[in-house]
C-alpha cells in the first residue's frame, strides 16, 4: 500500500495540502512538487537544509556527514582546498584560509548541474530519434526505387528478348545485392542508434533519480562525473538512388556509363603506352619510395625514401639536383616557399630544409603540450599562397583535423567539425588543396573516404565509391590546374586512378599495367603526374602525359 500524507500546509504556500516532506533545519513542511524550490531557497539557519519524509521526521535524522574531526557537529561547508565536508569549527579554524563552499551553494550548484545533465539527454535522444525516424523514411524510399527498378528492368528485357535475358538476371542479381547492402547497412546504423537512445534514456532516468536522492544532493563527493564523450558518434546516411529509364533506342556504351553508379560497371579510361614515361631512376630501385612532391617552380620532384634521412630532388630525366639531408626518416613531403617540408609521425612534428641550407633541418611545428594533448601530423601539402595544410590525428581524441600554417609554424585555422559538431576526421592521411577554386581535399583511412571543405573550412562534399568486388581505399589526392581531382585507390591486388570533377563528381577510372602497385604520387605545372610503382621488388618512377 502506499504511504498516506497528511494534509498540512507548505512552506510555499499558504494552501492546505497533502506534503510528503520536512526540512528539520527550517522547521518547515514541503509539499511533493515543492521540494527542489526548497532546496533552492535560502535556508534559514547556517546549517542549510535537511530534508527527510514525513514519516522520518521524528527520528530527526540528519543526511550530511558528521565531521571527521568534530565527530558531534554536522558538516556544513566543503573545503575545496582539501575536498573534504567540514563543520562551522573546521571552517572557522585550519581552513579559515581555504576556499570553502557553504553546502547550501553546492547544493543549489549540484541541483542546477544535473538539471543541465538532464536537458542536454533529452535534446540528444531527440536528435538520435529524428535521425531514426529519417533512416525509417529512407527504408521506404529504398523499397519502392526497388520495385520501380525492377518494373523498368522487366520491360526492358521483354525487349530485347533472348539477347537480354541474361543481362536481366545479371541486372536482377545486382539490383538484389545493392538492396541487401543498403538495407543491411541502414539496419546496422538503426541498431547503433536505438542503442544510443537506450543510453541516454538510462542516463535520463539516473539523472531523474539523482534528483530525489537527497543523500547525494546534500554531499556533493556522491555526485558521479559526467563524461558524453560516448554520445558524439557520428552516423553515415546513405544516398538516395537514382532511377533508371531504359529504352531500347539508348542501348549503346554511352547509356551503360551514364547508369553505371547503380547497375552497370563502370567506365575506365585505358592509357595509352605513348603517354607514359619512364623516368631513369636506377638509384632509387631498390628503394621503397613513400612520398612524391612535385616543386611548385621547377621540373623536378622531392621524393622521400624509407629507412633514409634524406629527401631527394630528381628532375624529370632521373638524375638527382638536390640532396637534403634530414634528422629523421621523412614519411610525407611537400614543397615551400624556399625548400621542402616533411613529416615524421614517430617524431609528433613537421621539419623544413631550405635550398639554401640543404644538410640543416630545423624543427617547424610540434604539437605536443599539456593543453592541447598529442596530435602526431600526418599528410602535408602547400597552398597557392605559401601556408601549409597539415593533417594531424590524435589517438586519444580518435579524430583528426586539418591546420593551415603560416611561415612562422604557426596555426592560422583549424578545420575539425562539421556544421553538426561532428568530427569531419578519424585519420586523415593524404591531403591537396584544389588551388582553382581553393577546396581543401582530405582522404581519411580509417572511414574510407574524400572529404573536402572550402577554404573557410565549411564543410563541402564527400566521395566514397565501390566497384565490383574491390573495396574502396583512399590514398594520395592531388589536382590539376583545371581543378580535376585525381584519386589514388590502393588495392592489394591493383591501383587505380579515380579522376573527379572540381564538385567531387565521378568521371571516370585511369588504370594502366605500368602503375599496379602505387607507393607515392604527385602533380607538377604541367599537369604531368608522377607515379612511383614497385613490382617484383623493384620500384620505377613514372610521368604521366595527357590525364585529361
């Protein structure tokens, strides 16, 4: 049975009502709803407030701690000096110099925290429910552009009778698979987010419980820490499909390759062996070559070796213009204003040689420091007016961003969030700035994808793409002078080239048997792209003509 309340009147009011609670420090009853605007109120002794049930208030407990030291009086200030309960003695003696808090304050403090704690789950668990409710949508729209493929595709075959019959099973089998995929993948993030509001919802459901704990409430060491670090996952929702219209009048290669993102493989682009040249670069073929940077004002390219320190500058008949010799081994290169830049992770920092002092390294950026942690650099490229971009990953943030530079090594922006406070990167890898209209390009490794923001770092685009049974996985970015991306896709079986639009829109794959094991790749002036390759153990530099 439940507890019977008499009926007497609040401290609050002047009404007669049924009140569940006594505070035996003011002498007052307090209603059921009035409870936290008592606790907020001013009491009226120093000793603060001390709630308890009705049916509790002849034993005149008192909820606070006794002191430690003065066993017989109650707590009624905390030492933040000495992060203990103290009594009006304690205070008024050796800690008459700390920094004290009347518990009443903390009281009020820890009443308005878990308040804010309790605000901030359920504007969370709304976000997380809309984004359920708009996965739930894409469900649907998925299921019917489905079925209105697959009419298309029937109607289509009928057609083109015994000639498209296999076609159409192949067509069937694709549309089946790329269903699968995406409803698979939709139920996976469904799962992720029905766990999430579950956490929260547990949370809220503590944070409501802290409320009515009045143990805690009048002893703020009770109090748990707050930590919503595992509520900032981002989701990945995927794509709307596109429709398909097929005709049999449009049945030629161009129709194929404009259908080619949802059913058809995809076009590639074949070079021919005339726009391929071999760079004689003997010296360096026994060598594992792991970053190509082309100079900005010359014919020739900085190229970083493994397990060497040194960057060498090769022009484009091989031969070697400019050692420089650096303090550790370089993993990633870029050109500056009046030298080469390079990156060693291991080292958390980012060193430049100058032309004029080719054998002196000197130690440019190093983020590592109690305030900002230990972000290690990764990819580095320059920009059209001298700064550097600079891709830095933390391991204890699990994220990354993006810093420009100046010439002093100093942060002139950092790049970290999308405009939903969500982190843009988990491992940024490779990075390029698409100088005609100034994106910067990023290819993170870890989501397996390009992102690029515009110059002010608003967030702009991503390109991810799968094709037959290879997995997509992002490495170097450079761009041409018209804006074309090119993309290193690194396979364990081939590499390809994915040439993008200036808006990240896919226009077609450059593949070659001279380039199927990738290890460094760049671009000079002249639109040429070097490719270093290793096959059978050895490693060859080449130029690449005519891209476009």
């Amino acid at each position: 049975m439940g507890t019977t309340y008499r009926v007497r009147r609040c401290f609050c009011s002047s009404e007669q009502h049924e009140v569940k609670y006594y505070c035996t420090f003011c002498n007052e009853h307090v209603g059921k709803e009035c409870l936290l605007p008592h606790l907020l109120s001013s009491p009226k002794t120093e000793n603060g407030h001390n709630i308890l049930e009705i049916r509790d208030k002849i034993t005149g407990a008192v909820h606070r701690r006794s002191c430690e030291k003065h066993l017989s009086k109650t707590t009624t200030a905390y030492c933040d000096t000495c992060r203990c309960s103290i009594c009006h003695e304690c205070k008024a003696q050796e800690h008459r110099d700390h920094e004290i808090f009347l518990i009443s304050e903390l009281l009020k403090k820890n009443i308005y925290g878990i308040k804010e704690s309790y605000s901030f789950l359920s504007k969370k668990a709304k976000l997380w429910e809309n984004k359920s409710n708009e996965l739930q949508q894409k469900i649907q729209f998925f299921e019917n552009n489905y079925n209105k493929v697959r009419q298309q595709i029937k109607r289509f075959a009928k057609e083109l009778h015994e000639v498209v019959d296999q076609w159409k099973n192949e067509k069937f089998c694709q549309a089946e698979k790329e269903k699968n995929n995406t409803f698979n993948h939709i139920k996976q993030q469904l799962s992720f987010i029905q766990d999430n509001v579950n956490k929260i919802r547990k949370r809220m459901k503590e944070k409501k419980n802290l409320l009515r704990n009045l143990d805690a409430l009048h002893n703020p060491e009770l109090l748990p820490s707050e930590n919503f670090d595992d509520l900032t996952s981002s989701i990945d929702i995927p794509p709307l499909g596109i429709e398909m219209n097929l005709s049999t009048s449009k049945l030629d290669v161009d129709m194929i390759c404009q259908y080619a993102d949802i059913t058809l493989s995809t076009p590639s682009f074949v070079l021919n062996e005339s726009n391929i040249v071999k760079v004689d670069s003997k010296h360096l073929e026994d060598k594992i070559i792991l970053d190509i940077a082309c100079s900005s004002h010359c014919e020739t390219a900085y190229v970083s070796v493994e397990g060497t320190k040194k960057i060498s500058e090769i022009n484009t008949n091989g031969n070697v213009v400019e050692n420089f010799l650096t303090k550790c081994s370089p993993r990633y290169t870029a050109p500056c204003s009046d030298g080469v830049t390079y990156v060693n992770p291991e080292k958390k920092s980012v060193f430049v040689n100058t032309s004029k002092s080719p054998n002196k390294a000197q130690k440019f950026i190093c983020k590592d420091d109690k305030v900002e942690g230990v972000w290690y650099p990764r990819g580095i490229a320059s920009k059209a007016n001298n700064e550097l971009i600079v891709c830095y990953k933390s391991w204890t943030e699990r994220r990354g961003k993006v810093c420009v530079v100046n010439d002093l090594g100093k942060d002139v922006e950092s790049f970290e969030y999308d405009d939903n406070n969500e982190p843009l990167y988990r491992d940024p890898r490779y990075i390029t700035e698409n100088k005609p209209n100034g994106d910067i390009c990023v290819t993170d490794t870890i989501r397996k994808i390009l992102i690029a923001v515009e110059s002010s770092g608003k967030y702009k685009y991503s390109y991810s793409k799968s094709y037959d049974d290879l997995k997509f996985n992002p490495q170097n970015i450079c761009a041409d002078s018209e804006g074309r991306l090119l993309l290193l896709d690194v396979d364990h079986q081939t590499s390809i080239i994915h040439v993008l639009s200036a808006d990240g829109q896919f226009l077609r794959f450059v593949m070659s048997n001279h380039f199927r094991s990738v290890t460094a790749m760049s671009i000079d002036t002249k639109d040429r792209l070097w490719i270093a390759n290793r096959e059978n153990d050895k490693t060859k530099i080449k130029l690449i003509n005519q891209l476009k």
